[in-house]
C-alpha cells in the first residue's frame, strides 16, 4: 500500500493526489485531505488515494435551490434543532438528487486508474472537519468496502452529508456559518485489516501529554469509531516505551472486508481473551504517533489500520476535546502545577486579551513584590487565568496547607493534587533536610523586610477582635471602603489615555501590601470564632453554628438582596413602572414614566452602593452595574413575576428567628455541667464576636471591586479615544487588543490593528471549552474519580446540608432569571452578583465551587440545601425538571 506518484494539476482541479495536497490546502481538500497529503509529504505511510475537491462540490451544489436552503438553514436559532433538522433533511434532498457533470466525473474515474477489482473507503473532508477547533467526529458520512462503480454514488452522498442534521447542529453549536463550509472527500484504496483502532498521543482522560493511549480490535476499526464493540485499551510512557496498563476487551465481534463490501462475523472465544496488539507493536505504534505529533506540532487523534504486519495511518486529526498547556511554558524542565484564579473566584468564563493582561500584570507583579525575583507567576490558556504555584509545593507542610486551600475551591481537584503529590513527590524537592538549609535560609532571609513590615497589622487584625468582640467592625468596613474609592479615583484621574492605561497595569499599590493586605486578616474572625463554638459548647455541630449567624442585615449580599426586594415593592406602587420593568424595558425608558420618582430615586441609592459590581466582576472587561444596570433591573423583574410584596422582609425576619432559636440553643448547652458558669458567659462572648465578624467574609471583595471598576472604566475610556481617532469600530474592541499594541496605537493610531474579528470567534470557541480548576505543565488535570452510583444521579460536594425536592431553574445569567419561590437554582457558578436569587430559591446546585466558595457561604446563611461542583449540571438537569438536592450527601436525583 504506497502512495502514487504525483498528477499534474491546478487550484481548479477536480481530483487531487494525496502527495499533491498539504496542510495549507483546507479549502480545496478540507481538513482530512489536507492532513493526509501532510502525512504523505513526511514520507509517512498512509493508503493509496486521492481527494475529490471543493470544486467538484460546488459543481454538484451549483442550484438556486440549494443556495437558497443553505441561506435558509443559517436563520433558525440554533438551539431550534427541530427546524434545523427539518431544514437539514430538505437540503439533503436536494444534493442527492443532483448528478457530477462530466467533467467532474471523469476526473474521478481517471483517478480510480481503471481497477474494478479494488475496494475502496470513501470519507468525508469538510473544511472545517478535523481542525485543531472543532473535529465534526462522526458528523458526517463514510463509506466502506465500495466496489469502483459505486464510488461516485458515494461521493455525492458524502457531500450531502455536509447536511446531515447532527453535522448542522454541531455547526450550530459551534458558530460556524453552513453558508462558510464546503465539502471534499477522501478516497482511499482499502485492504482487509488483521487490527485497526485508534491512537491518542496524548491520553484524552488525564489530559497528559508524555502518555499515548490505543484503542484495537480486530479486523476494521469502523467498530472502534461506531463504538459497536468493547475494544483493547492501553496506555503507554511516550519516553521510555513502558505499557503502562492493558486492558483486554471483549471484542464480540469484527468487520471484515469482502467482494459484496463489509460484513460482521464473531470474534471466537480464544481471540476475544487475546491481546490484539504487542507490546513491540504497541511501541511501533506510538512511534509513529509521535512522529505524527511533531509534524503538526499538537497531541494527535489517529486511526490505524494493521495489514500484512505493517501499520498504516488512515486519518489524523487534533484532539480537540484536550485543554491547551499553558503560556507561557516553564523552560525549567520540571514539573508545574497551576491552580486556575477564576475558579477560586467561581467565575470560570474566559477573559479577552487585554483582560487576562491585566490580571498576568496586576497578580504577577504583587507576587513578584510579595516574594521578590521576576519570576512568571500567572499563565493563561483558553482565555482564563491560572496561577503558577509550584514553589509552594516544595516542603510538607506548604503541601498540606495547598491542598487543604484547593479543597476549599473543589474536593476533586484537591484529591487528585494529593494524589500527583504523592507519585511525583521528588519533582516538587524533598522535605526539610540539612542539605536543604541554606536555600530555606535565603528564602527566609528575602522575605524578612515583608514579614516584618506586614506582622503589626495581621496581630491587630487577626488577634485583637477576638478580645473587642463586636467592637470596630463599623469602622473596619468604612476605612476599607475609603481607600477603595480613593484608589478608583486615583487610576481614572490621568491626563490622557495611555495614563490610563499606565494606571490600570500599576495593579494594586504598594500600601496595599503592608496595609490594606494585612486587615482582610479580620475575615478570618468569624469562622475562626464559630470552629471555637464548636470545641467550647457540648452537644454542637456546624450546622448550628451555621444557624446562629443567620439574619444579619449588615451582610453584603442580605443588603444587596433587601434593596433590591424593596425596590420591586416600590414599583408594584406604581403600576406603569411595575409593567415596564416586566416588559424588559430600558433604565432610561423607566425614568421617563410618569410617577417614577421613588423608583428612581431607590434605584440611584442601590446604585451609588452596588453600582460598581457586577456578574463575573472578576473579569474586568465586563461592564459594571452603573455602565449597564441590566441586571440588577432583571433581578427586580423576577422578584415581581416570581415573589410577593414583602416576602423577602418576611425571609429575613424567619432567618433571624432561627439564629436566635440557634443562639438559645447554644447558651443553654454552655450552661450544662460543671464548667457552665465559666463557659456561658464565654460563649456569649464568642456569639457576639461571631455575629459581628462572619459577615465581613465579603467585605474586601466589596470593597476591591471598586478598583475592578476603575480599570473597567480606564480602559473603556482608551477604547472610546481609538474610536475617535478612527482606529477601532466601538470601544469594546479595545479589550481584544494586548496591552503593547493598545498603548503602541494610542502613541500611533495609523500602527498595525490586529484582526479583531479574528480574536473575537476566539473568544467564542473558548467559552465552549470547560476548563480545570489545576492542570499540569504536562497537561495532566489532577482529580479523583467521582464513584457511579446511578445514572440518575449527579454527585457533587455537598456544602450546605437539608434535602429538597423540587423544580429546577438552569440559570445562565441573573438578568434572565425567572425562580418561583421554593425552585431550585442551577447555574454554571455564583459570585455576589447572584445572591438576590438566593432568596428565591429553595435550594442551589453549581457546576464549579467549594465550601467556601460565595454561593457555599450564603446557602450556609440562608439555609438551603446546596451541592455544588456538579459537572455540567446545566445540561444534564433539564430546565423544568423535578430533582432531589442533598446537601449532606453530594448528590442530586433526577426524579423525572
């Protein structure tokens, strides 16, 4: 099986050789094409074949009609997959009906080279089908075993296929215009196959990329791609060569090519308990995955077929499914963990450009001033941020402590970094040892001139509350909230805007590390306080301290939830406004009706104090409350459609019921047994200073998110001056830019503008792609194994305990939430911007999220069931569904 020599051809040809074709030839061969001449062009080997152009297509779908369908086709919305699939099937139609010219005819006749006796797999090769951004796997049609004189009935049906409804839908999905895609084919001369599979050159489980996997059965591999049989499964050290496992399927039965095309038979008994692959064949193997991976530069999804004991390639594509390592890449040779920074924010959607600039800026740089050095703390990869903390792991005790903080954020995660700790626990250095000393020694020594100047105010902060009680804390949440506001208006006083942008990349300032830093100290107060009402008080579990730190209205998020619950009361004063805000209606368009006053007036109060938060705040390109209060208003809507007048006063007045009913709980413990007139009054002690301290949790984020809006502003204002010097189309492009080229164009607007549009579809494939709270430097996602325990059941952590049953909500964005009271809330993740619906809701289930993540802590307050890291919760739980949440196990029940 070796490749023809090459044909004389032209950019119009009608056929092309394999060894004709190459990786810059996508939009005449698609993608599988174009690949397969690359492998050809490598001196690799792969089947004797040719690919029928995108000319050949477009001669075939040369119709009024057809245009017009395809036309049609890109109208519905893409999650109307019952029109798309009616549209999809008429185009079908259409193609198949349709015959090649003679030109286009001939050129495929001449390329089969007159042999009737051979057999021949006909595949399709999309220009968008096999690319590093989406696979179209099994979108589109193939055909085995067809004999010559059936090859152009194949051809033209693999065509249609372009229009088969699982390909459109996956277009759909994936923003990719029907009207933009054409189709080629493969043809490739076929021999009957003694094994066949597929190779990963990177395992598509752990996402490590120095471990291939392979999976073989006999006789051909459509099995193995179709998924009809239990195939061998293997996994082998790129490096070193080791089978590192081999798991021995079934392998039921196998497809064997015959005269009449392909046919099943039954594996016997014996070959089923058989190894189909060597350990020798197996190290060929990856071998040529190898070889295949450096060709194209990225882990690789190859099918293989074994004929006559030598192995040939038939296909390969990227896989596509694997997250991309992170930039920029260590040079050091060792192994790094990253630990995703929106994760611990619960904010997973990816950032633009210049926003993860800001963060790589602005984080790096404090690290840098913390730790001293310039080292490259923060990395990117699919638009998020992920923070580099290697140096961490290097004693014991920092192990520990990691992954007690990664717990925190997700169990899963955290049980697979003990897991990678503990395998490769001489690649992050050995523990204390006196050979160690000196480098502890230096470390130490960098790190005096912080320690020092920070202690004073973590003792002040972290100690003295403990003796004061509730005292202070008033003044504590004032003076963080000045210097917020004094730094937001330090960063948008500049004379220009590349001072702005100067400002925003000058990240926090200095005072922030040895002042401000040092009082998000007091945070920790309360919880500390309610882990000691639970060692001091007999009879108590968290759950009851839980309780007792219900109902505090000076909590950020309760603030949040009462203006906006009042808010909604207001406007059911004032019919017009309530009708407005229901039809969706703009701020601006309310403010004109008659008898709006309170309503605005509330509103522009609720502003001045939240007007710079906003969902996913973290991400500093997304505007801010007062920029675009579009949500907070949807908020306000659902109270109306979804609550009564009052009820949230009512909530709020039942939680401070059972925090008293708590507190009485907890007194009259303390006062049992022989120590109780020693312990009661400590205890009333530590309830004061509990309640007064736990809600300060979200008061420096409060208070930070000032800063945040500052360089949402800053650089908004950057974006609006390249408008006006004609250089950008609207100001949100500027957050596309990287910093070096925003400030290089404000110095020069006539300089090179990046493709913008480019970067924006960019962004758009990164948001379907579901990233890892760490991944490795080898690309390897540390996390446990979740155990099955039902196909109707969905497990999570479990972070607020209760039971309930009841309707669940998929929730995308708060603007758009529609609870009724008592429904269970379902969303991707729950940052303050969303705790308003938490009042709504009777239980929360979240995608990603810890025990002490935002959403955790204020189901903990409002006492609902709540489970989150639940992976994709929001497309295996239908909108409507009835589900049972359990907090105290980790689980959720579809019920129906």
């Amino acid at each position: 099986m070796t490749t023809d020599p090459p044909t004389p051809g032209n950019s119009t040809a009608y056929t092309r050789r394999f060894d004709e074709l190459g990786r810059d030839d996508l939009a005449l061969a698609g993608g599988k094409g174009a690949n397969l001449g690359e492998l050809v062009r490598a001196g690799l080997p792969v089947p004797t074949g040719f690919v029928v152009t995108t000319a050949a297509y477009r001669e075939l779908t040369d119709s009024s009609a057809i245009r017009e369908a395809i036309d049609e086709l890109d109208r519905p919305n893409p999650s109307d997959r019952d029109k798309l699939a009616a549209a999809a099937e008429q185009l079908q139609s259409l193609v198949r009906e349709r015959t090649f010219p003679e030109s286009v005819t001939g050129s495929i006749v001449d390329a089969l080279d007159g042999d009737d006796d051979a057999r021949y797999a006909v595949r399709s090769s999309a220009t968008a089908e096999d690319l590093p951004t989406a696979s179209f796997a099994g979108q589109h049609e193939t055909f085995l075993g067809v004999p010559a004189d059936d090859v152009l009935d194949a051809v033209r049906d693999c065509m249609a296929s372009l229009f088969t409804d699982r390909a459109v839908a996956y277009r759909a999905r994936n923003g990719i215009s029907h009207s933009t895609v054409e189709m080629a084919v493969v043809v490739q001369e076929m021999a009957d196959a003694d094994a066949a599979g597929v190779l990963f050159t990177a395992d598509p489980d752990s996402g490590k990329r120095g471990v291939a996997s392979v999976e073989a059965t006999y006789g051909l591999g459509e099995t193995v791609v179709s998924g009809e049989v239990s195939t061998d499964n293997a996994r082998i050290d790129k490096a070193t060569g080791e089978i590192l496992d081999y798991d021995i399927g079934e392998k039921a039965t196998e497809r064997r090519l015959t005269d009449d095309g392909t046919e099943t038979e039954e594996t016997t008994e014996e070959r089923r308990r058989e190894q189909v692959l060597s350990d020798a064949q197996l190290r060929t193997l990856v071998n040529l995955g190898t070889r295949i991976e450096k060709l194209f530069d990225a882990p690789q999804d190859i099918e293989w077929v074994l004929a006559d004991g030598e192995f040939v390639i038939l296909q390969s594509r990227p896989i596509t499914p694997l997250v991309s390592l992170p930039e920029p890449r260590s040079d050091d040779d060792r192994l790094h963990v990253y630990l995703s920074m929106g994760h611990a924010q619960a904010m997973t959607d990816p950032m633009p450009p210049l926003a993860l600039d800001v963060w790589e800026t602005v984080y790096g740089g404090m690290l840098n001033e913390y730790a001293g050095g310039d080292r490259a703390w923060v990395t990117r990869t699919e638009g998020r941020v992920y923070l580099d903390i290697t140096p961490f792991l290097g004693f014991g005790v920092a192990r520990d402590g990691i992954v007690e903080s990664i717990s925190v954020m997700s169990e899963s995660a955290a049980e697979g970094t003990a897991r990678l700790l503990d395998e490769r626990r001489e690649e992050f250095g050995g523990e204390f040892s006196v050979s160690s000393l000196p480098t502890v020694l230096r470390k130490l020594a960098g790190a005096l001139p912080l320690v020092v100047g920070m202690t004073p105010g973590m003792v002040r902060e972290g100690l003295l509350p403990f003796f004061r009680g509730a005292a202070g804390t008033e003044e504590y949440v004032a003076e963080f909230n000045a210097w917020a506001k004094a730094q937001e208006a330090q960063v948008l006083d500049a004379e220009g805007p590349n001072e702005l942008v100067e400002n925003v990349f000058a990240g926090f300032p200095a005072e922030f590390l040895f002042e401000m830093s040092p009082k998000s100290v007091r945070v920790i107060v309360g919880p500390v306080t309610g882990g000691l009402l639970e060692r001091v008080v007999p009879g108590v579990d968290a759950a009851l301290v839980d309780a007792a730190a219900r109902g505090a209205e000076q909590e950020v998020g309760t603030r949040m939830t009462l203006a906006l619950g009042d808010l909604a009361d207001i406007a059911r004063e004032t019919p017009a406004v309530e009708q407005a805000i229901l039809d969706e209606q703009s701020y601006e368009k309310i403010r004109e009706i008659e008898g709006s006053g309170p309503f605005v007036e509330g509103f522009e109060a609720f502003l001045d104090d939240f007007g710079h938060r906003a969902a996913g705040e973290f991400d500093p390109s997304r505007p801010r409350w007062r920029d675009d209060p579009a949500t907070p208003l949807g908020i306000v809507r659902g109270n109306l459609i979804g609550e009564q007048k009052g009820a949230h006063r009512e909530r709020l007045h039942e939680r401070k019921r059972q925090a008293q009913d708590a507190i009485d709980e907890l007194q009259a413990n303390a006062r049992r047994g022989l120590f109780g007139p020693v312990r009661r009054p400590l205890t009333s002690h530590l309830i004061r200073t509990y309640r007064s301290h736990i809600h300060l949790r979200d008061e420096p984020k409060h208070a930070s998110a000032h800063l945040f809006a500052a360089w949402h502003e800053a650089l908004q204002r950057a974006g609006e001056h390249l408008v006006a010097e004609g250089v950008l189309a609207e100001a949100d492009d500027v957050w596309f830019l990287r910093k070096e080229e925003l400030l290089a164009l404000i110095d020069d607007p006539s300089g090179d503008l990046p493709d913008i549009d480019v970067r924006r579809r960019d962004h758009e494939r990164h948001k379907r792609i579901d990233v890892p709270p760490l991944i490795t430097s080898e690309g390897e996602i540390p996390r446990s194994e979740r155990k099955d325990i039902g196909a109707n059941t969905l497990v999570g952590t479990g972070v607020s305990s209760g039971i309930i049953e009841g309707t669940a909500r998929i929730v995308h964005d708060p603007a758009n939430a529609n609870l009724q009271s008592g429904d269970i809330l379902v969303c991707p993740s729950s940052d303050p911007a969303w705790t308003p619906l938490f009042a709504t809701a009777g239980g929360v289930v979240t995608e990603v999220g810890g025990r002490l993540t935002h959403g955790a802590l204020v189901a903990r307050e409002y006492g609902l069931p709540a489970v989150v890291s639940v992976t994709n919760a929001t497309e295996l739980i239908a909108d409507g569904q009835r589900i049972r949440v359990d907090g105290d196990t980790g689980t959720v029940n579809l019920l129906n």
